[in-house]
C-alpha cells in the first residue's frame, strides 16, 4: 500500500512544502485538503474520493476550493467526511459567495456519533467528541476520536481491507497522558504533527501543536510500527531538524517525508 504526501507543513506553504495532504490512491483516500490538495488530481484512480478532515483551519480546507480543477474530466466523486460544526463553518465561511462563486461538487458526511442526553427529556445530541466508526465503499474501516486543539480536531485510526493500520493525528499537542493514546498504539503507520522543535512549549501549548521530544516519547510508548512527522513549521528555525530527529529517534522508525515523498506499506 502506497502513502503519498502531497502536502506536508502547516500554516501556510514555503518553497519546499504544502500544507497538509496525505493520500492513499487506491483507496481513494486523503487525509485534509491543505494547498497541496491540488497534486490530488494527478493521483486520482477510483470512482470515489473519500476526503477525511480533521478540523476546518484553512491550512487544512483551502484546498477544497480546487476541487473542480481536481474532479474536472474525472469520473469521480467526492464525499468530505469531517464534525458536523466543520461541515457548517466550510458552507458559511469558505464557501460564502463573497469569497467563493459555487459551492465544490463534495458530498457531506457528519462525523457524529449520538451522545448521550444531558438531563431527561432532553433529545441526544450529535455531536463528534465521544468518537465514533465508519466503513467506507473501499472496505477501510476509519474510527475517529477527538483531540485537543483550539475550535476542535479529530484524529483517524484506519484499519485498511488489508488489515494494516494507519493514524493519522494533527493538529494537536502530544503529551504522555495524551487521550488518543490507545488509538496509536502499535498501528502499522503513524502519521503525526511535530510543529516545534523542543524549547517552543509554551507555543506549542497556545496554538494546540506538538514539540518534537514529547511526540517521541510517545512513538516510544505506543510503538507504531513506523512515524512520519508531518505538518512541520514553515519557518525552518521553528521546525525540527532533521539530524536532531534522527539523534533523539534513535532505535525508532521515524521519518519526515518530504512533499512527493511515498512510503511502502
Ligand atoms: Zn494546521
Ligand atoms: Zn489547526
């Protein structure tokens, strides 16, 4: 199984790398639609595209607003799975017909599970913070659970027709009683944020992002086959370098893919 990373920073993109975008192309999968949503096109091969969101910051949906050069001529089509709150805000915001003409050709799906009612008689809720399972047309199996980010992410367990797993966890501050623990653990693949080089804690907690030391320590813990560490600062003296990861993952399987790059399942 191939994984192809098409967009990789988070933010904004540099001369180096998009924003977050990952694709799995035979199954018709992607993970965000960052700037590097557009390279989706030149990857497309199955009648349905399955675009899982994991929160609607405009690093990770702008490239929905391409969707029509992405589709155009293809015989495909697009579903957008992402939280109920996230499908509203792209429709009246995004797609706002001050700074978008036409809403783009996708399908929505809620990412809601019933919650339980807060007092009797009231009606249960939907809502995506309790997590919740789905099996796409593909036969992957994706469960989603929520993390910790200002206005609200989730994270992706898959579990491919195959029967290998990947995670898929940004945007988010990883910590060693982080709650997503046991949805990462021993998975096939992890793909996790690392915004920050170590010494950016305190950022790191304001704006919701990860320091590489304590996204290795969880590698450590929950021993993920293999960790690609994605949505990097785009400033390089923000980011982590990558002979610092190699010296700290020593013994670990961990990689930063770089935009294009493709990694073998
Ligand atoms: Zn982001
Ligand atoms: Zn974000």
């Amino acid at each position: 199984m191939q994984i192809h990373f098409l967009g990789t920073t988070g933010y904004h993109p540099n001369a180096q790398r998009h924003t977050m975008c990952v694709m799995i192309p035979t199954l018709g999968i992607v993970f965000d639609a960052g700037t590097g949503f557009f390279r989706v096109r030149d990857h497309l091969q199955t009648p349905e595209l399955n675009i899982l969101l994991s929160h609607a910051h405009l690093d990770h949906v702008i490239g929905l607003s391409f969707l029509f050069d992405v589709l155009y001529q293809k015989n495909t089509t697009a579903h957008l799975y992402a939280a109920a709150d996230k499908l509203t805000g792209l429709a009246e915001h995004l797609f706002h017909p001050t700074l978008f003409p036409l809403r783009p050709p996708y399908q929505e799906h809620a990412l809601s599970s019933l919650a339980p009612a807060n007092r009797a008689g009231d009606s249960p809720e939907l809502t995506p913070a309790a997590g919740g399972e789905l099996t796409l047309a593909c036969g992957t199996q994706v469960r989603w659970f929520p993390l910790e980010h200002p206005g609200g992410a989730v994270g992706f367990r898959l579990r491919l027709p195959d029967g290998q797993t990947i995670a898929y966890v940004t945007d988010t501050t990883a910590s060693s009683t982080a709650s997503y623990r046991a949805e990462i653990q021993d998975v096939d693949l992890l793909i996790h944020e690392c915004y920050f080089d170590d010494g950016a804690e305190d950022h790191a907690r304001l704006t919701g992002h990860s320091c590489l030391s304590p996204v290795l320590e969880l590698v450590r813990d929950c021993r993920p086959k293999r960790t690609a560490l994605v949505h990097l600062n785009p400033l390089s003296e923000w980011a982590p370098q990558p002979d610092k990861v190699q010296r700290l993952a020593a013994g670990l399987s961990v990689c930063i893919p770089a935009d294009g790059e493709i990694l073998t399942l």
